[in-house]
C-alpha cells in the first residue's frame, strides 16, 4: 500500500509540495510568543542551513538524478559513492532538515503539527517505492547497500575521508541548485521580515525598504545563474 502511495507522490511531487510550501503564510498560532522568538530563530536558521549543507554536499561529490523516467521511479545505476556511502537518502534527509528548519523558523503551529508530519510520511512513502524498483532491478547488490547504509540517519565516520577522496562540484551544485535556493531564500526573507518584527524594530517602513532591496537582488542572482546555465557558460 505504502508502494502504491510513493509511486502516486513520486509522479506529482512537485506540484504536491508547492501548496504545502505555501501553507508556511497561512496564518496560524504560534508554537512559542515573543519572549522565545530568539530560540525558534536560531534552531529553525540552524537546521535548515544543515539541510542546505547536506544537500549540497551531495549534490556536489556525486549526484544521482531523482527526476525518474515518464514519472516513473527509475535508476539506471545504484550510486553508492560520496554522501550515498553515509546516508542512502541524503537528499531526502536535507529537504526534510530544510521544512522542518524553515516550519520551526516561521513559529506556525499548523504547519509544524500538520504540515511537516505530511511531509514525512510523503517522503517515507517516496522513498519505499525507490527502494522496491532499486531491489527489483539490483537484487543483492541494493540489499547489501541497504544492510550496510541506514535509510534515513546520517553515519558522520569516514566522512572526511569521503570528502578527501572526492572532488567537490560546485558548478554541479550551483546548476542544480540554484532554482530551489532563490526559493527558499526568498522564503526565509519574507519569514524573517514579518513574522520576527523585532529584527527591524517594530519599523514596518525599515520593513518594507529591506523588502525592495533583497529580493531584487536575490531575483538578479537567480536570473544571472540561470542565464550561465542556459548559455552553456555555466556546466554542471
């Protein structure tokens, strides 16, 4: 059942996790007040910057395309190098850090009580679906990768030797990248701004004039990242 679930998820995610993003501006009760807006400030940046991190990290030693085949779970080789040697979902692991950091950042309780359990139980049936085509097409080969990498929990040893051992792709990272970063940027900008009014002193024209300036110049990058990747002055 859960097979059949991830598959459904798998086909549609993209337009699936465009509402549950958005529902971090619904308005909602907060999980802690004012006083505590400092602590759900610097756990939320915290863990989505490890999300980030993760993410990156992958992306940039050794990079397995999740985008499937005609919406369909598809692999045509089991990659098990660089941060696939540690985690067997890593890019998993660094979405989930990055919504749960950004749900804990914007202090909603909506979202950090239904929204992020949602997401967790999407990507858990995403993921059992990718595993049940990888042991279907590589048999013993993804079981003995699977005995020996934990599904979802980070293993840090051997971690610098992976890394010493890889060169790391920033291009690849920046190419792969940079759509979802201006996103999610974007998104943290527009959290910071209004939901944490002490950042700017209560000054909603302070406010409003760091609102013009960031995400101008956020949209600039992004646009200026994109036109290297279309040019082919920008290769990953």
């Amino acid at each position: 059942m859960m097979i059949q679930i991830g598959n459904f998820f798998f086909q549609y995610r993209n337009w699936v996790f465009i509402p549950l993003y958005l529902a971090l501006f619904i308005p909602s009760a907060e999980v802690l007040t004012t006083p505590y807006h400092a602590w759900v400030l610097v756990i939320g940046l915290t863990i989505t910057l490890s999300g980030q991190a993760i993410r990156g990290a992958t992306i940039g030693l050794a990079y397995i395309k999740r985008g499937g085949l005609n919406k369909k779970v598809y692999a045509a080789n089991l990659v098990t190098e660089g941060i696939f040697n540690h985690c067997r979902n890593p890019l998993y692991v660094g979405n989930i850090l990055m919504l749960v950091g950004i749900g804990i950042l914007s202090n909603s309780l909506l979202y950090v009580g239904l929204i992020i359990p949602l997401f967790l139980f999407i990507f858990q049936s995403i993921v059992l679906a990718e595993e049940n085509f990888l042991r279907g097409k590589f048999g013993a080969e993804f079981d003995a990768y699977a005995k020996r990498v934990h599904r979802w929990l980070p293993v840090c040893k051997g971690l610098n030797a992976t890394f010493k051992s890889m060169e790391f792709n920033w291009r690849r990272w920046l190419v792969k990248e940079y759509s979802s970063q201006f996103i999610w940027l974007l998104g943290i900008t527009l959290i910071l701004l209004f939901k944490y009014p002490e950042l700017t002193d209560y000054q909603d024209e302070l406010r409003d004039q760091l609102l013009v300036i960031i995400v101008p110049l956020l949209t600039a990058a992004y646009l200026g990242v994109r036109y290297l990747k279309k040019s082919g002055k920008l290769r990953g």
